[in-house]
C-alpha cells in the first residue's frame, strides 16, 4: 500500500505525516464519530504523544491511536 503525504496545521504550523491510505481513512471516520475536524484530532494525539516519557514520532503515534481504537471499537 502506498504512503499519502498530507500536511496538517498543529498548534499553528504545519507538518506533513505519511501514512497509508487506510489509516488516512480511519482518521478521517473517527474525526467524523467525533464531530470534529482531522486536524484538531491529529493535535489531541500530538498532544498525548509528547506526554509520553519517551515520544514516537507522530506517524507512529497515530498508527497506535488507530489500532487502540478499532479493537476498543470491536470489543465494545
């Protein structure tokens, strides 16, 4: 599966993140779930990322909130 490069605005700038296309699609359907926009749940998962004692990088820090996500999804 091919990488997408996208640029997102985070804390007033912007960053590009690749990702693969299926991952582009679940956060753009959790943005919906969530009524609200990728970029404000792309700043959230930032946001946690560098919390963390030892931060992935956000391409990886999202991957990881995606996959949290379905299986909390498929085991509700």
């Amino acid at each position: 599966m091919a990488m997408k490069k996208r640029s997102v605005s985070i804390a007033g700038h912007r960053t590009s993140i690749s990702l693969e296309q299926a991952f582009w699609d679940e956060l753009h359907q959790f943005a919906r779930e969530d009524n609200r926009s990728l970029a404000s749940l792309v700043a959230q998962i930032d946001r946690e990322r560098m919390g963390a004692a030892e931060p992935h990088n956000l391409s990886s820090a999202l991957r990881v909130y995606i996959l949290r996500r379905v299986k909390a999804d498929a085991t509700a």
